[in-house]
C-alpha cells in the first residue's frame, strides 16, 4: 500500500510539474527530453525561414560554445542571435564567466571561442599553448571606459591621467575632492570601481594605475554589477566611479561624464572620440579569441567571419563602438590566414 | 489586607502591560517581514507587469528588449527539476530510512549525521566546484543538463536528508511497536508503518529543497551553464541555461527595458515556486487525512 502511495505521490510531483511546464511554454518544448533533433530544427526552419534560400549556402549544424566576459557578451549574444536567423541548426551558446574565466576553460580546449575585455595575458597564451590550444585574436568593437562624477558636482570639468591615478590608485591618500586639485572644495570623496576579476578593471589598472593596483579601504566600493556603480554615484554627491561607455549613455541623465585629458586637451567619451581614438587612454578594444582546430569546422568559421562582418552595424546598438571599416578587413584577413 | 491587594493587583496590571507590550512587539516583529516581502512583490509587479506577456515565454534570448524571452530558461530550468526531483528523493530518503532505522547508534553514525547537517549549510558555490570537478571534468559531461542536475541533487540531498530524517523520528515510537508485535519485520514495518506516516513530512521537505535548486545560480554558473541559449536541450548532454541565470543578466544589463523583462522574469520564477510550495500543501493534507 505504501509503494502505491509513495508511487502516487512522485506521480503527481511529476504531474505538478508537467502542468507548470505546460503552462508555461504553451507551444514550445513539447519534444521533451529525449526529443527529436529533426522535428526541432524543422521547426526551427520554419520559423525563421524566408531570411535566404536553403540552396543559396550548404546546410550547417553543430554546436559553438562560446564563454567569457559579460562586457563582450552582449556583442557576441547579438551576433549569435542574427547567425541563428540564417543558420537555425548551428547551436551557439554563450556564457558570461568572466574573461579569466573564459580564457581557462579557452586553454583546456573547453570552448571554441573566448569573449575577453582585454588581450590575452602572457601566462593564460603559455596555458593555452600548454593546453595543445592555438588561436587567433579578433578585435570586434570598441569601448570607452567612461570616468563618471554626480549630477551635483560644479566643480570637475576635466580630469587628468595624473588626478585619476591619485585618486584610484593603491596607497592614495585622497580623502575629499581638495586633496584632488587647489581649488576643488573639501567634499568627501567616494570611489566605485568594477570588482578586481573584471576586464574592465584590469584594463584600467593598465591604463590609469600603472598596474600599481587599485586602492582598497573604506572609501572605495566594488561591484561586479556595474548598474550597482551607476546607482553609487548618482547617489552620493562626492562620488566618482568608472564603468563601460554602455552604462554611462544610459544614465545619461542621472550622471555626468568626466572628460580625460592625457596630454591632448580634455576629451569626452563619445562615439566619434572612442571610434577615432582621441579618447585615449580608456578607449579599449574587445576581443574574441578563436581556437584555430575549431576554425576548421565550417559552422564556427561561418559564424566568427559573420561576426566580423556584420558586428559594425550592430556594435552601437548594444552601446558599444564599431571599429574603423578598414579595421574589420583587417581582422577579417586573420580568419583566412 | 487591602495594602496586599493593592500590590497585588499592581503587579497583575504591570504582568498584562507586558504581555501587551510583548505582543506588539511580535506583532510588529511579523509584520516587518511580511511588509518588506509586499512591497518588493508588488514593486517587481509593477515593473515587470508590461513584458508579461506570451514573448516571454515564447521567445529566446535577444539583444534587442522587446524581442527578448527565457523560453530557453524556463524549459532548462524545469528539465532540470524533472531530473533532479526523483534522483534526489531516493536518494535523500534512502540515506534517511538508513540512517534513522537500520544504521547502528555508533561514533560512526554520528560522524555521518555531523557531516550531513555541515554539508546542509555550506555555500552553493562550494558545490558548484565540486560539481565542476567531479561531473563537468572527471565524468566528462561536459556543461550538459545532466552534470547541473547532479550538481544539484548534491546541494539539496543534505536538505533532504535532514527534513527527512525529522518527519522519520517524529512518527510514534507504538506505531513501529505496534507492527512489530504483529511480526512484521524491519522493512515491512518501516513501509507499511513508518512512511506512511513519515510521507507528508518528507515531500514537505522534498518540495522546499526543490524551491531551493530552483533559485541558484552560483553553483550552475560555476560548472557553466551558459547564458545565451536558443534551442530547448534535445538530450541530457545538451547545454542549458536556467531562469536566475537569465534574469541575472537582464539585471546586469545597462539599457533600463531589461530590468523591465528581469522583473517579469522573477514574477514567472515566484509564480512557480508558488505553485510548489502550494503542490507541497496539497499534499501533505492529502497524505495527513489518510494516515
């Protein structure tokens, strides 16, 4: 009698779920888990079908696994999403574990491609290389880290590589913005800065820190969630942090950007400045990193020359900046080479 | 005389001007949680009240706001439940009958049951890498379905066990009595006496730690579910994604239409875990009114 019951039971925990299930995904996934590859992309075909004849390109399929920065992801994602609408059967997937986290399971063959906010270090290119992995690198847009201040604060109307080294670097002594510039007024200063695992922060360590490391006591907060930095500053009148161009065009209205002068005059984060590379230091490239054996198969080379023929026109989208047409060439050259 | 009445009626007023006062306090002390939990419902409600619509559902991940959906996320996450739930219950019952009814009452025993209530405690990213090695790397399942649902099945399991173990020790030591003196032996009194009344405890235990698994992101992320999927698992080795990984990313998006689609996307996982912990209560009363 207990069998029946405890079988009755599972029965309807299975049954609850199915009804969620149900419920849930009116028309889709009914194939269940041992379903039917062929009915799925038939369905997949037809759904997006239309955008270019069957005959136009041989049929591709296959998986392309792709992981690493969550600041490239949106590229990537949207470059998958378009890929998709011509090649239903090719299954991309991406995954946001970070760059270092990308770049490791890139060496251990894991992937076929890596996002990176930043270029290969020297010890993660030996890994790969250890690994049995070579590859190449592709640069896919641009971003301008955009240093950001409170609407409320009159008094910075430029920053210099210098001041920002002062104020972020380790063993800064900066504790209000007089201790910044003469003439700034004594109000407390607040830091928000990117977590130390991010792209984002290592490039700025590079950029401004002379790789000195940043500050850390209680003036400065970290966060991996760069909206979390958005809210920090917009929220305390002393406060200054730096993030992706991204980010500060969409709070446009509840930050103001600070411009970056580095020996050429103040320079503000825009697309033309980012683009044409007057926003200097903190313009930066984006990479992905190809496995050069993965390259052989025909889905991924079709997919990575999709992407750098086609991300120009989607970078802005997204909130990032496209590279100089000339550049996408070049990089287009490296698939073949 | 009428001094001692005085004092003593004294002393009764102040008695009851605690218990008011204590009263309010708890009152106050419930109602704080279930004021804040409001207002976050009905804040999520409101924001993510226009995206809840069929797309959401029916559409896969997009750059783009308005064409974006988590049908990939919703399935992975629900073939992940339909995976782990009877893996972890036979399991996590299994360890528990042994542990309450047959393992002998030794310094062995109670190593084990000291480590299950640790293991009971200890962060879901823990398991993440424990996962990652053991099913991702050693088994070679590569960052399939399969590998988060035994992930999975690892963190609830101590769950399971204890909340198991307690509906197992709370059922009348005469009911066990009774079925013995019949003649009955080990396991038939254990299957016939004790489940049936142990069985309303144990889903209840069962179906919260499955609201738990639910929820997690830390230790799918470690073991690498991924985040951009747009096609439903076809096998158990296929790459998934799950809705708090999802919504993850519709939080850490900086265009502001996202977190639009991130509050839509939690008032799905709530409407789910709701609809769990409301199957849990069926069932036990359903269990109570025939034991």
């Amino acid at each position: 009698m207990l069998n029946r019951q405890m079988s009755k039971g599972i029965l309807m925990l299975a049954m609850a779920m199915l009804l969620v299930f149900a419920a849930a995904c009116g028309n889709g996934g009914s194939g269940g888990e041992t379903g039917n590859a062929p009915a799925e992309s038939a369905n997949g075909a037809q759904e997006n079908g239309g955008s270019k004849p069957a005959e136009e390109e041989a049929k591709l399929s296959g998986d392309i696994v792709i992981d690493g920065s969550s600041t490239v992801y949106p590229l990537t994602e949207a470059a998958a999403e378009e890929f998709n609408k011509e090649h239903p059967d090719v299954r991309v997937t991406v995954g946001v574990s970070g760059t270092g986290g990308g770049f490791e399971k890139f060496a251990a063959g894991e992937i076929a491609i890596a996002d990176a906010s930043r270029p290969i270090k020297d010890e993660e290119a030996q890994k790969a290389k250890d690994g049995g992995v070579d590859f190449i690198e592709l640069s896919v847009a641009y971003d301008g880290l955009s240093v950001v201040i409170n609407k409320e604060n009159d008094w910075v109307d430029h920053l210099t590589v210098e001041e920002l080294n002062k104020i972020f670097a380790a063993g800064s002594t900066v504790k209000t913005w007089a201790d910044v510039r003469e003439g700034f007024p004594a109000e407390p200063i607040t830091l928000f800065s990117p977590g130390a695992d991010s792209g984002t922060y290592d490039y700025f360590n590079e950029a401004i820190l002379d790789k000195k490391g940043i500050r850390n006591d209680d003036l400065i907060s970290f966060s991996e969630d760069d909206n979390t930095l958005v809210q920090g500053v917009a929220g305390n009148k002393g406060g200054i942090g730096y993030f992706g161009f991204a980010y500060f065009e969409e709070n446009a209205d509840k930050l103001k950007v600070v411009p970056i002068e580095a020996g050429n005059g103040p320079v503000e984060p825009t697309l033309e400045t980012i683009k044409d590379g007057s926003y200097s230091p903190l313009s930066r490239p984006l990479y992905i990193y190809v496995n050069k054996a993965e390259l052989e198969r025909p889905e991924v080379k079709a997919f990575v020359q999709y992407y750098i023929d086609n991300i120009g026109s989607m970078a802005a989208e997204v909130g990032y900046v496209p590279l100089p047409d000339e550049q996408y060439a070049k990089e287009a050259a490296k698939i073949e080479g | 005389m009428g001094v001692l009445q005085d004092a003593n009626r004294k002393q009764i007023a102040g008695r009851r001007r605690l218990d008011f006062a204590l009263h309010l306090l708890f009152v106050a002390a419930t109602s704080v949680g279930v004021v804040v939990l409001m207002a976050l419902l009905v804040d999520i409600l409101i924001d993510g009240a226009s995206r809840l619509q069929p797309d959401l559902f029916n559409q896969y991940p997009s750059r783009r706001a308005s064409q974006a959906g988590m049908k990939s996320a919703i399935v992975g996450s629900l073939y992940m439940l339909v995976i782990m739930a009877p893996l972890s219950f036979v399991l996590g019952v299994g360890a528990a009958i042994y542990l309450e009814e047959y393992a002998p009452k030794n310094r062995l025993t109670r190593l084990i049951q000291l480590n299950i209530s640790t293991l009971a405690g200890v962060p879901s990213i823990v398991y993440g890498i424990l996962g990652l090695a053991i099913f991702v790397r050693a088994m070679q399942l590569d960052r399939s379905l399969l590998a988060g649902a035994l992930t999975m099945t690892l963190l609830v399991l101590p769950i399971i066990i204890v909340s198991s173990q307690e509906a197992i020790r709370a059922v009348p030591r005469s009911r066990r009595e009774a079925s013995f003196a019949l003649g009955a032996n080990k396991w038939q009194t254990v299957a016939r006496a004790v489940l049936p009344s142990a069985f309303p405890g144990i889903l209840t235990g069962v179906i919260l730690a499955m609201s738990r698994a639910i929820g997690e992101t830390a230790p799918l992320v470690m073991i690498g579910a991924m985040t951009y999927v747009a096609f439903l698992p076809n096998d158990l080795l296929d790459s998934f994604t799950v809705m708090p990984i999802q919504i993850y990313n519709w939080i850490a998006r900086p265009q502001a239409e996202f977190r639009e689609l991130a509050a839509a996307g939690i008032v799905v996982l709530l409407a789910v875990l709701l609809l769990m912990n409301f199957a849990a209560i069926l069932l036990r009363n359903k269990y109570n009114k025939k034991v």
